[in-house]
C-alpha cells in the first residue's frame, strides 16, 4: 500500500513537473524583470488601502540565511534550465543530444521537487525552516534549532531515506535560530 502511495505521488509530481517545464518553454513573454517589482524604490512607491496602522506588524524571516542559500541555487538552475531550452530548441544539436537534455532538464526538476518535498516534511517535524540540498546519492540537511537530539537526527535522516531510497550519504547539520 505504501508503495502505491508512493508511486502515486511520484507520479503526480512529475506530471505537475512536466506541465510546468512545458509552460515554462512554451511561455511567450519571458522579458519582465520580477526583480524589479521587489526593489526598495517599488515598495516606496507602494502604499496598502484598508490596513489600519495600528494593525500592521513587521515580519522578519529567522532564516535569512536559508533564503539567500535558496536563491543562489535557484539562479544556478535556472541558468542551467535557461541553456538546456536553448539546447532544445536549437536546430544545431542531434535529436539524441536534445533528448538528453530533455532528460536533464527532467532530473533537475525532480530534485527541486523532491528538495522542496523533504524540507516541507522536515518543518512538520517541529522545525521552523529546513534546508536541504540533493547532489548525486548525498543529501545534506540544514535545520534552523538551537540544537538537535540524536534521535531526531535519525529522524530526519529516517525521513529523507524514506523519500530518496538511492541515497547512501545523509549529513544533518543544525544552524542557530540566533544571528
């Protein structure tokens, strides 16, 4: 049953996966700088209707660190992403070379999926962020705590070897919640 399970969610991932590369090809208007719209000046600019002032609270992320990690891999991949469709799309490479890239471009998504995937079960385990970083059969996991068991060690590295049965290699390693 458990596999079935299993199987039903990696299926679903990968066609979420595949629908989303499609429209991310496909896309006609790929000139807007998202950037631009979170720029200090933008936000300046900017002003909320219907909020009370005495309502409004400040927000602060305790993982900044995290986020800065997660945005520099993102813009990796993305470049990766961006040269993989260009190879695709080019009438320069072999049908086997654009399959290949087709199928890199797939395996790149599964592991953001599946990054994704593991540190949402990792914050359902009572941590305020996680993050987890896959290369080849390691997996390294970052948890924001002030410090860790080993039982719950081995249940985050019990929880990714559920989820990623190939892997050999899983590192834990605690980040402070204070900066």
């Amino acid at each position: 049953m458990k596999v079935k399970r299993r199987t039903v969610w990696l299926l679903t991932l990968l066609s979420l996966a595949a629908v989303i590369s499609v429209y991310y090809v496909f896309e006609p208007n790929r000139d807007v700088d998202l950037a631009t719209i979170f720029s200090d000046d933008a936000l300046k600019e900017t002003t909320l209707t219907g909020v009370d002032e005495e309502k409004m609270t400040t927000t602060t992320s305790e993982s900044y660190l995290f986020e800065e990690m997660r945005m520099e891999k993102s813009n990796e991949r993305d470049q990766l992403r961006e040269q993989l469709t260009q190879k695709i799309a080019s009438d320069e490479y072999s049908a086997e070379e654009k399959n290949e890239a087709f199928n890199e471009m797939n395996a790149l998504i599964e592991q953001e999926s599946s990054e994704s995937m593991l540190e949402m079960l990792i914050e359902s385990l009572g941590y305020s962020d996680a993050l987890v970083r896959v290369e080849d059969d390691k997996v390294a996991v970052t948890v924001l705590s002030d410090e860790i068991s080993k039982q719950q060690a081995n249940e985050i590295i019990f929880t990714v070897r559920s989820e990623l049965e190939d892997v050999s290699d899983v590192q834990v390693n605690v980040e402070s919640n204070y900066y």
